[in-house]
C-alpha cells in the first residue's frame, strides 16, 4: 500500500485508502565512448560558420556577440546530456514517481526541455499482462506501448508525449541481449551480466534520452530518470551497477542523484527517526553511487537538527536535503521543491547555474490554489471491476479531477463495485447491495471505465440502464461503450439474450465482436493499440463539439473487442447515434444518445491525453453535464487548429446553446480542453 501524500479530504470522503535516436555499436562497451566534460564542450562547440576555413568565414559584427555567445552556449548545452536518476530507499510507494515528475515540472519552469526515463525491474516486457490488482492500471502511449503508470504521471506533469523506449524493463534489455547474442553480434565471446547486460542499458538509456518528446526538434536537454523499487532489491542489481558505470562515464555536472527516502515518525516517542534513511544511504554508497539530493518522506517538515544530522552521516550537505511532507494535493510537491530551493542544488550540479532562469510557476501556483479552495461538490460514480485498488483507474481518477477543478467543483467518487449491483449480491450480501444502488441513484453522474472478463458486467449493464432511463449524465470508455451498446440493444430492441462474445461466445445476437487482426493464442501486445484516428459523421453532436468542431481526434486505444458492425443501422433507427468511426466506416469509436443530457459512449480511452489545466473534453462534458453547467463548455469551446492535431492553443468562442451565466460560479472564462482536437 503507497505511502499517501495526500490528506483524507483531497479528493472526497468516500475515495478508498489510498523520432531520431543516437545509436550506439552494438559491438562496442559504453566504455569506448568518450563523451566531452561540459568545460571542453562549452569551448569546442562550433557553428556552422566556425567549422568553414578561416578564409571563407564572414566577420563577426559587434552588436551580435551577444546573440552568438547565446546560441553557443544553447548549442553547447544541447550536445551533452545531463541526467538527474530519483531512486528510493527504506519502503516501496514512497512516491518516486510523483517526485521524478516534479522534479521536471521544476527544470522546465526554469526554462529547459525535460524528457523522462521509467526503469522497471520486472522480467516482465511490458505491463500489458499484469493485473491491476498487481500494479495498477496499464498506461498506454501513442505508439502503443503498454507501460507503467508512473509514465502518466511523467506525461500529465510535464505535458509530453512520450515512447515504449522510455519505459525500459529487465525484459526488454534481456531479450536484445539475448536477440544479439542469436545473431551473433558478440563475436563469440562469454555473455554476461557484467559487462553485456549492463551495457546494454546504458545504451538504452542514451538512445531514449535522445528521443524528442516536447514536440519540438532535437534532443531534450535534461532526462530524469526514476529507478523502480528499493535500493537493495535483487531485481534491481544490474540496473544498480549500470548507473553507477554511466555515472562514472557522464562525467562530474551531468549527473546528479536524488535519493528519496522515508523519515518516520514514532507514536511512542513523536521524534523523526534518521537511522532507516541512514542505512539506506549506506547501501546505495556501497553500491557505488553517492547521492547529491535527499528527498525525506515524512508527515511534517524536517527539523533543523534531523537534517543536521542527515547531512553528518549521509554525507549531504545540509542545503540539498528537502521535506516531501504530507500535502492537501500532490501539485503541491513541485512548489514544496522551489520554496526549498532544489532546483539550485540541482543545476548547481548538473553545471546549469548560468544556462536557467529561476523558475516560474505562477500558473502552476494558481492552479493549486484554486483546487484547495474547492468547496462545491460533484459526485461521480465509478463502476468497476477494481475498485479495491484506486491505481487501478488512475489516469481516469485524474481526468475527473482536471474536468472538475477546470469546473471549479470538488470531486468527490463514490466507488461501486460492479458485482454489488448484481441480483446475486442481493442475495449474498444485502448491505453490500444497498450501499451499491445508494451509492449509483446518489451520484450526479455515472462513469463506467474499461476492463476485461465478464465478472461484473451485468453490473455494469444495470448501472448503464439507469443512467439511460433516469437521464444521469453517463460516460463509458472501452468496454463501458460495449456495455452501453449491449444495454440498449436488449432494453430497446428487445434482444434479451444480446451479449458480447468476450462473455458468451455462442450468443445468438452478438452485438460486440472478437477484433479479426486480434490473437487469441499470445496476449501480450495483441490488441489495437496506441493512437488512432476517429472521424466526426457530422459536427452536430455532443462529443465533436466538445472536441471544437473537429473533423477527427486521435486518442489511444487499447481492446480486443469492438461493436459488430452489422448490428449497427438497426440500433440507429432506435435512436442510438455512432457518429465517430474509424477511416473504414466499420469500426465503431464514438456513441451518444442525442436526446439524453449527456450519454456518450468511447471505444478509445480519452484519459489518457488529460492534463492539470487542459482536461479531456469528454471529461469535462461529463463534470460539466453534472453540476448544470453543460451550456458554458458549448459556449466556450477550444477548437483545434494544426488538422486536428494537439499541438497549439486556439480559443474558439462559438455560443450554442445559449449563455454561460452560471458557467464557473459567474465566470465566463474559458475552460481550456485536451484532446488531438483540443489543446490549450
């Protein structure tokens, strides 16, 4: 169980506990490769102009010394890399991935481009096979990679768009050892963990480090890199001493470790404790990397003599030892970090002192205030398979709180396990029944999220019949449509036995589809994958407003299952509207309800692309329908520019339905929206 940061009113009371690359030789060890000190390569990088003979160079004009001595020093400061590695000591779920995210938000509010690394040491290839249960939701990118959730956090802190090369795992770097060894690309020699696979991952590290992830040409100038689990942890020895190398071959100033680490508290005693953070430090310098940083997780800020006394034994000066402590929300830990100054000690040591601005962070700033202030409530009922673990609908949990804080409305989710809904538990269970159904008829809109296998479905089917029939604003993502669909088919044309043939694969009237090109033999990386292309029918309806009037939207997809298409024109003479296809026609992406407030149904899953300050369109629809202000986000919109793509903001104001009197308590500003079609 992760180590909360946040207080038990954060979220509402009923939450549960908490591109180019540079490639290497493959034959050769990162030992051959000599990269120059920052000294030589601020005083031996070159323009173009420079690298011409002396004879044909114009003469440089005095008035553009200035400018020149700029972009020398921006080219200079591109060529070499500087990485900062967040590593955790002491327990697991410290919050290493919250931390390594704010430690970028931090370096790109000083003015430099941040791109991120996530090294899991599972033998696993990815996490498209693990259960939530295990390790929470699978996050998916737009290339398709099926990766850690903490690469959510690096992409909605940070507002990139990263690869599968940034999430590195034992799996990956094993399987291209061995897929060179097959080929032969070691000459022979013995493979080994030392140097072959150690190699292997600084190789990795370096070429993902190059990948732009901004939107904008070349390479980043600093890659933060979290290191998975616990500094003693078997798994993670190889990636432990391949740091440590790369530490060494990097050079003094481009690298810099920050070392998170827990400072408890002793009921009996109420005196913070430094002795685990202290063997912690201990093991990570007998492993050969020595921290410059200390993050300390504890319940309150550290006192002066406890961070004397890290610093004394731990061998850190006193000035670069920061308190993570508990906060109200977590887009407080990058404020906590510059009001404690880490961001000096950080470009102090990655040699960046005269390249960065002080960081600006007012929008940031003014974000968190306004989410602490938030009094008002809107309540959304979450109808899951995995509503034991939170992290299991991560992604989706902050899309709902980027919509309501955009709304300026308290989020409160009410969890409902899918199965509670169910005739069965009535009968096993009656409490659990009731507090399911209170829970659903309580809440000012319902949201059913994805998943596979077919316990809780007839759940959710009961939950997407209510909302329907009692016009509670209602969103279903992935197989949330397919629930919807499969509802309305038996409810509306009288189809009782309709299913999906992912639970009742001889049904009579299947109404969603085994995917042709899908696998049923090999489930790892087998589904429809990574980011698609959706077309709008027509512009008049719900959700291509919500998207600005676009023609199509990209959103990433991950399923087996997709609504069958021959079914289609009969359940649109009943009302239903699939009014966002794939290029094909064939491929159901987008249904809604034209008559109800707001019933929208998604093959793709839009909480993925939402950001702090930028929520997904459908999500704020949802928040929106919920709390009586749907009329303010028509009317003010944010159309995409860029053919549809989310790259650049664009502030549309075109009134639909009427004025936005009531829109953020009076307010009629903007509200800024995320998608491929909505950016700000």
């Amino acid at each position: 169980m992760m180590l909360s940061w946040f207080t038990a009113s954060a979220v509402g009371a009923s939450d549960p506990p908490d591109v180019p690359c540079l490639t290497l030789p493959l034959q050769s060890a990162p030992q051959d490769i000599t990269l120059p000190s920052p000294a030589a390569t601020a005083t031996t990088t070159t323009t173009s102009s420079e690298a011409q003979p002396a004879t044909e160079r114009a003469p440089a004009r005095a008035p553009a010394r200035e400018r020149d001595r700029e972009k020398t020093q921006s080219h200079a400061k591109q060529e070499t890399m500087k990485y900062v590695l967040v590593t955790g000591g002491v327990v697991s779920g410290l919050g290493k991935g919250v931390t390594a995210s704010s430690i970028g938000v931090l370096l790109k509010a000083c003015g430099l481009r941040v791109t991120s690394i996530k090294i899991d040491p599972y033998l696993n290839t990815d996490a498209g096979t693990m259960s939530p249960f295990e390790h929470g939701e699978v996050f998916v990118l737009d290339d398709g990679g099926e990766v850690d959730l903490d690469l959510g956090n690096y992409e909605r802190f940070l507002d990139i768009t990263l690869t599968r090369d940034n999430n590195i795992t034992t799996g990956k770097i094993y399987q291209s050892v061995l897929d060179r060894e097959r080929r032969g690309d070691y000459l022979g020699k013995t493979v080994q963990v030392v140097p072959h696979i150690t190699d292997a991952i600084q190789e990795w590290i370096e070429r993902a480090a190059m990948i732009p992830v901004d939107g904008q040409e070349g390479p980043a100038d600093v890659c933060v890199i979290e290191l998975g689990g616990t500094i003693g942890d078997i798994e993670s020895m190889p990636f432990i001493e391949a740091l440590g190398q790369f530490s060494y071959r990097v050079g003094a100033g481009n690298f810099c470790l920050i070392h998170v680490s827990l400072v408890p508290v002793l009921n009996v005693v109420g005196e913070q404790k430094t002795k685990p953070t202290q063997h912690s430090v201990r093991g990570l310098r007998g492993l050969g990397l020595t921290p410059n940083i200390l993050a300390c997780r504890s319940a309150k800020a550290l006192d002066e003599n406890v961070k004397g006394k890290l610093s004394q034994f731990c061998h850190v000066p006193v000035e670069n030892i920061v308190t993570l402590y508990d906060v109200p929300n977590i887009w407080h830990i990058p404020l906590l970090l510059r009001d404690q100054k880490a961001h000096g000690a950080i470009l102090k040591g990655l040699n960046l002192m005269g390249v960065a601005r002080n960081p600006e962070l007012e929008e940031w700033t003014a974000r968190t205030k306004i989410f602490d202030q938030l009094c008002d409530p809107v309540r959304i009922a979450m109808v899951g398979k995995y509503t034991g673990l939170s992290d299991s609908y991560l992604s989706v949990l902050k899309a709902l709180l980027h919509a309501s804080v955009a709304c300026r409305r308290k989020l409160i989710v009410d969890w409902v396990p899918a199965s509670d809904l169910e005739d069965i538990t009535w009968k096993e269970s009656p409490e659990a029944y009731k507090d399911a159904w209170n829970s659903l008829k309580g809440a000012d809109g319902v949201l059913v999220p994805g998943g596979f296998g077919d316990r809780g479905v007839q759940g959710k089917i009961l939950a997407a019949k209510y909302a329907r029939e009692n016009n509670v604003p209602f969103l279903g993502i992935c197989l949330g449509m397919q629930i919807a669909v499969i509802e309305f088919t038996r409810s509306v044309l009288g189809l009782h036995d309709a299913n999906s043939t992912e639970f009742d694969p001889e049904t009579k009237n299947p109404c969603v589809l085994f995917m042709p090109e899908g696998s049923k033999t090999h489930m790892g990386a087998t589904m429809r994958l990574g980011s698609r292309r959706t077309y709008f029918r027509n512009t008049d309806c719900k959700s291509a407003k919500l998207y600005g009037n676009a023609r199509f939207v990209d959103e990433r997809h991950r399923h087996r299952y997709e609504v069958n298409p021959e079914i289609v024109p009969e359940l649109e003479k009943a009302g239903l509207r699939f009014v966002g296809r794939d290029e094909s026609e064939q491929r159901m992406e987008i249904v809604e309800l034209p008559d109800h407030p707001y019933f929208i149904g998604v093959q793709f899953h839009p909480e993925f692309k939402s950001r702090p300050g930028k929520p997904s369109g459908l999500f704020l629809g949802l928040i929106a329908a919920s709390c009586g202000q749907w009329d303010g986000v028509l009317c003010y919109g944010i159309k995409a520019i860029t053919n549809g793509m989310s790259n650049g903001p664009s502030v549309t104001k075109s009134c639909i339905n009427g004025n936005a009197s009531k829109f953020l308590n009076g307010s009629c500003n903007a509200i800024p929206m995320n998608g491929n079609g909505v950016h700000c």
